[in-house]
C-alpha cells in the first residue's frame, strides 16, 4: 500500500456562490480562459521503502523528504534556492513503509526520511562534521534517485536511531519543576554551517527539545552521538498592560544548566550514543544565588530625561550569560535573575521618547515633542552575593546636525 502525493497540482478557482447563489452547482461552467493554467510538463513518479536501521523493520508513518540536487547545490554558489519548498517534495510512508510521489519533475533529487526517535540528516550531518568529516562527501553519500519524465524510478531509505537522555528537573527543595522547557546543546562551540550544508532543509528539525511533566520529568530522542550539556529554561512572568508606565515590561529567561550551574562553562557533560539512553540526569533549580540589579539613567544634559532604551548585562567570560531588560519611562531599570560574576553593562537605543508597548515595540509615543536619542553606553560591573542597586548611569545626547 503506498500513499501518493502530488507535487505539482493544477489550481484552477473561481467563485461558485457568485454564478449560483443557491450553492448547487448544475451544467458545465465556462472559464475565461486567463483562468486555465497552461498543463505541466512531462513529470515522473517515485517510489520507495524506508527503513528503520536499529530494527531493520519498514518506518511507518515516517516523514520523507526529496530535495532537488541542482537547488541544494546551487543555493551553495548563491542561485536557486534549498530547503522546503522550490525543489522540495515531502510525503509520508504508509502501514508498510513504502512511499509514492508523483508528478515530479524531471531531475536528481536527494532522498531522506525521518521519525520521532530517528536523527534528521541535516542534524546526523552536522554532528559528523564537526567531528572532522568532509561535508561534501556526506552530501555525496545521501541516497539519491534520478526522476525521468514519464517515468517510475525507486529508492530505498533507511533512518538512523538518535540516543535519547532522561531525567528529572525539581526545586532545590526537591518538589518537581513541572512546565520547564528542557533542551541538549552541544557542548563544544557551535560548528557554523558549512557551505555544502547551506541549501539542504533540515526536515524534522533537532528532537532535543522536551518539557518536563507534572513530575518534572523529561525525555530527549532522536540525538546524534556526542557530548551535550543539559539546559533547563524558566521564562518569567512579564507584564504586558497597566496604566503604570514604569514597570519593566520585559525578562529575561532564566537559563540553568546540568546539574544546576548557571554557566555554560560550568555544566558537566554527557556523553550520548546513537541508539543508547541515559536516565540518571538531575537539573536542580536552586534560583537563591540570583541577584537583582537595578538602577537608574539620566542625561548629561538636565534638560533630556531619558525614558526609554535597552540594556543588558553580560558575563565577561561566558557570553552565554546575558540578561536583558528596559528603561522605563522614569528613566529606571531592573535586571532580575543575575548570577553573581563580572558583567559588562550596556545600554543602546535609548531616547527621551517613552515607549508605551514594552521592550522591543514601537508604542504609541506619549509625546509630540521631538526625540533625544542617547549614544550608545558600556561600563564594567561586579555583582556579589546580594542584589546590586543605586547604579547610576550618565548618557550623552547624540548631537543634532544643523
């Protein structure tokens, strides 16, 4: 049994309740003839089997991509495009695994499939990558089927079983952190994505993401092997409405990483193997070493309050660490959630027009009168074990041209 998918469809469309208003359509309908489409080209047919490399059993369900090889190729040189769409088609397996495509144009297309609990290939590729393989040979490698007009070709697909890692996120009272999100990142620096990689889609995107449960559980599938380190994300409550004008409207997320540092620098690997899974991680959120850090900006020049503009505070030895918040329209801030350390304190875009719709807006103004704008502001800062508050910042006007 195989499930057929068109890639190419002719639409032809035109308002049936305007030439029968009653809904019921009888007799043929005439068409002006700019409406009807010029037929398609001769076009080809694929068929295909995936299946799953750990059980060597036919992937149900899974989700299988083509992707043009002249597009992939061409989006590296800067023509054409890659990724879904353009010369991409996508279609599921049926109950045994096989697939059918047809109306394909003519031409070479890159064949790949993928499933919960499977890597994506974008994904498998990246990892291989920077582990040191040649990414042209991995494209090079991908099953790939030729597509003649008038045509069946076949192809066979198998997918790969990612590790999956399992764990609990609690408090540091030991109750359960249930709604946290949960995701693995490499814990290398992040491989900037090759040139042979740049056009090719990455359909089913990265399984590592979960959210803990109602016991603060959590599961990650479908994971290339390699080292990651654990993140646990909490996004604060914000406000977004209220007559007061001086609350900051926006938070950062609070990030924590495995086993419950706030540093990226400071979180313990794990190592993950294709088709394994590991159960034994512990995240503890312990947010009593987080500090609050609030202050104030005003003008040089007494006559420009400052009533709006962004800072930020970020760590000067883990640019992971970076908070981000508002200037409210008193010219105060607050920065909540700051993990003690050495931090460079920015502001930019600052103005002494009031921005009404919150961080990063663009309000109602809540005057008429011609805005100040403030050059851009950075100073060092240390915040201890307790909160950080009284800091004062001087910002000069940009000069106006006459």
């Amino acid at each position: 049994m195989r499930r057929r998918f068109g890639g190419l469809m002719l639409a032809i469309s035109w308002c049936a309740c305007a030439q029968n208003p009653g809904g019921i359509l009888s007799g043929p309908v005439s068409l002006p003839p700019q409406q009807v489409q010029a037929a398609p080209g001769p076009t080809g047919v694929v068929i295909g089997t995936v299946v799953a490399q750990d059980t060597q059993r036919p992937a149900r369900f899974a989700q299988v991509q083509l992707q043009d090889v002249a597009q992939v190729q061409g989006s590296v040189q800067g023509i054409g495009g890659g990724g879904f769409g353009g010369g991409s088609i996508s279609v599921r397996t049926d109950v045994d695994g096989t697939f059918e495509a047809d109306n394909i144009a003519p031409g070479d297309y890159y064949v790949t499939a993928t499933a919960i609990g499977y890597v994506a290939e974008r994904t498998l590729m990246q990892a291989q990558i920077a582990a040191g393989a040649d990414p042209t040979a991995l494209l090079a490698s991908l099953p790939q089927v030729h597509v003649a007009a008038n045509a069946t070709s076949s192809v066979t697909v198998s997918m790969q079983r990612g590790g999956a890692l399992a764990g609990h996120v609690e408090w540091e009272d030991g109750s359960p952190a249930a709604g946290v999100a949960v995701q693995a990142l490499p814990s290398t620096t992040a491989v900037t994505t090759p040139a042979a990689l740049r056009g090719f889609g990455n359909f089913g995107g990265n399984a590592s993401f979960a959210t803990t449960d109602d016991k603060g559980n959590f599961r990650l599938s479908g994971m290339p092997s390699g080292d990651y380190v654990v993140l646990a994300t909490i996004q604060p409550g914000t406000q977004t409405g209220g007559a007061s004008r001086n609350v900051p409207q926006f938070t950062s997320p609070i990030r924590i990483y495995a086993p419950g540092v706030f540093r990226k620098t400071d979180a313990k690997p794990v190592n993950v193997r294709a088709g394994d899974e590991r159960t034994d991680l512990r995240i503890v959120l312990d947010l009593r070493g987080l500090h609050i850090v609030s202050g104030s900006a005003a003008s040089n020049n007494p006559g420009n309050a400052v009533a709006s503009g962004r800072v930020s505070l970020t760590d000067t030895g883990d640019a992971s660490v970076t908070i981000q918040g508002n200037i409210s329209s008193s010219g105060t801030f607050r920065l909540p959630y700051v993990p003690a350390g050495n931090y460079t304190l920015q502001i930019s875009g600052a103005s002494t027009q009031a921005n009404n719709s919150g961080f990063r807006g663009r309000g109602s103004q809540s005057s008429t009168t011609p805005a100040v704008t403030f050059q851009p502001f950075s100073q060092a800062i240390t915040v201890g074990n307790s909160d950080l508050s009284g800091v004062a910042i001087s910002l000069t006007p940009v000069a106006t041209k006459q």
